[in-house]
C-alpha cells in the first residue's frame, strides 16, 4: 500500500466535464488555507481513497493560491485512476496531493510556440494563461481529432487569437515540420501529448537555434542490457540493500525500510529521484538527457556497476 507521508488532503470542490473523455477537477484545502505555490508546467500527484496513484499537470492559474485544477483524461485501459474519477469521485470527495514538482519548466526565450495534442492541452494551457500576461512573443497550436474534443473552450477563447485550434478531423494529420520550419530563431517549443504526436515531433528537422522541451505520457521504450543484481550502500541511513535481478532498486530500497518516494513507476514523473554519490547507474528512464548524470530514478534505473552509493 503506497504511503501517503507528504501529502496533503484536499477536497474537490468542483468536478466539470471539459469534453466526453475530459473532467477537470478543482481541489481545495478543507481550511481553504494557501497551498504550495507553484509554476507552469507543474505537476502533482494524486491519490484517490482507492490508493491508486497518478501524475496530473496542473492547468489552473498559478496565482490562485487556494485551489489546483487538473484535468483527468478517461482512458480505455485505465489501470483504476481515471475510472474510479470518472465514475464515482464526487464534489466533496477527499483526494491525496503531494506538493507540485516541475520537470517540464518554461525557460526563458525571446518567443515560444506551445503545442499541445489531447490531453496534453492541461500543461501547455498554464503556460500559454502565463505567457499572455507578459510582453513576449508566443502562439499555440492545439490539435484535436474533432470540435467535441476541444477541452476548456472558454479558458481558450480568453487567450485570444494566439491560440490555434487543429481539427485533424477536418483539416487532416498538421505538418508538424512545417510549423517548426516557420519559427523565428531562438523560439523555444513545448509539446505535451500522446507518444505518436512526441515521436512525430522528434522526428523533424528543429530550426537552429530553437529547442525543443517534450513531456510525455509514456516512458520512452528502450532495450536495455539483461537485469544483473548489485549493491545499494546508502550512505545517510547506513544501509546496505541487495538488489535482485528481478526486483527494481526502489522496491529493493523501500522493503529495507529506506525512505524514497515514487509515484508512477516507469521512470517519467521524477518523485523517486536520489543522488548517485558513486558507481555508475544504468539510466533507463525518460527524463535523464546526459547518460553521465548523478541523478537517477530507481523506479526504473538500475547499476553498471557492482555497488551504487546512494545520498539516502
């Protein structure tokens, strides 16, 4: 049973249905005291009654200090989350919310263009409310299947003519790289969607200059070497834990009664990041970009190397 040490309980205050498969939630302190603040591209983690654990990106407008808002995507396969949301979460309801992290931060630039596909629109929103209010070139384009797939019309409709909406429905498939090819140098894009809309936006040509800052659903799939057991020696408890082949360093370190989060278990959210103080970790996540980083993820991530010393 995952622990709720950290987190907050907040209440629903509202639950409204953005679109057929969309609801947005908005929580609340049952004191309506302040909540941590926050920045667009923030995320947090939600746990129902249920125990069942997700990563939703905070949509909202981060100068509200007394409420998250967060949309929830139904899913055909859902795994228990955004069922039991769907179906029996109320207004009035108690939810778990660990304080937002950001891995998926707006970098300052001279123009941005945010891209956002289904519910990818959530992150991408908040960023496009923040930059509306600063005088910096920016534009968004939103790509839907159909107009009934169109999520928070109205919050749109407020950002004006810098948003674009994409029915592919009617217009067919956007041409991703003609839209990159049209962006003035040093633009920084964000795209947040599912992993054809990620792996379509990777695969062209980025104008040079610009960058490209991606968040994703779904872990990047990789082929990685066979599992091999090692030793985690964690130098703040004074533990040593024994890795199995077939068990992940995380439930390795949590069964020895180590103290180290996690939240969505394959490797994107980032809660269960720890330091590396020595050895060499075998990154398998979806969030390192240097393979020489000291920060690993041991939800998914494991050794090259005999012993990995650990800031735990």
């Amino acid at each position: 049973m995952r622990s709720r040490d950290g987190m907050m309980p907040l209440v629903v205050r509202e639950i409204t249905p953005q679109t057929p498969t969309i609801v947005s939630l908005r929580l609340e302190r049952p004191d309506a005291a302040p909540l941590p603040p926050w920045e667009p591209g923030a995320h947090v983690d939600l746990q129902l009654v249920t125990r069942h654990e997700r990563q939703y990106s905070l949509c909202g407008d981060p100068a509200d200090a007394g409420s998250y808002r967060i949309g929830v995507l139904r899913e055909p396969l859902s795994r228990g989350g955004s069922h039991y949301i769907h179906r029996f979460l109320r207004a009035g309801s108690t939810v778990y919310v660990r304080p937002p992290r950001n891995l998926f931060a707006l970098d300052e630039a001279p123009a941005y263009l945010l891209l956002a596909a289904g519910i990818g629109v959530t992150p991408i929103l908040a960023m496009a409310r923040h930059l509306a209010a600063r005088d910096v070139p920016w534009r968004m384009v939103y790509l839907v299947r159909s107009r009934q797939d169109v999520a928070f019309t109205a919050d749109l409709g407020a950002l004006g003519d810098a948003v674009h909406v994409h029915v592919s429905g009617e217009r067919g498939r956007l041409d991703l790289a003609s839209t990159l090819a049209g962006v003035a140098a040093g633009t920084h894009v964000y795209a947040c969607g599912p992993t054809g809309f990620i792996d379509a936006l990777g695969s062209c040509p980025v104008p040079e200059g610009c960058r490209v800052h991606v968040e994703r659903f779904e872990p990047v799939r990789r082929e990685h070497r066979p599992n091999e057991p090692f030793t985690a020696v964690c130098t703040r408890s004074g533990t040593s834990v024994e890795v199995p082949a077939e068990r992940t360093l995380l439930s390795a370190l949590q069964g020895a009664g180590v103290s180290v989060s996690g939240s969505c278990l394959s490797g994107i959210c980032g809660s269960c990041a720890v330091r590396v103080l020595g050895g060499t970790p075998e990154h398998r996540d979806s969030l390192t970009a240097d393979e020489s980083a000291t920060v690993m993820y041991p939800c998914v991530s494991r050794a090259l190397s005999p012993i990995l010393e650990l800031d735990v």
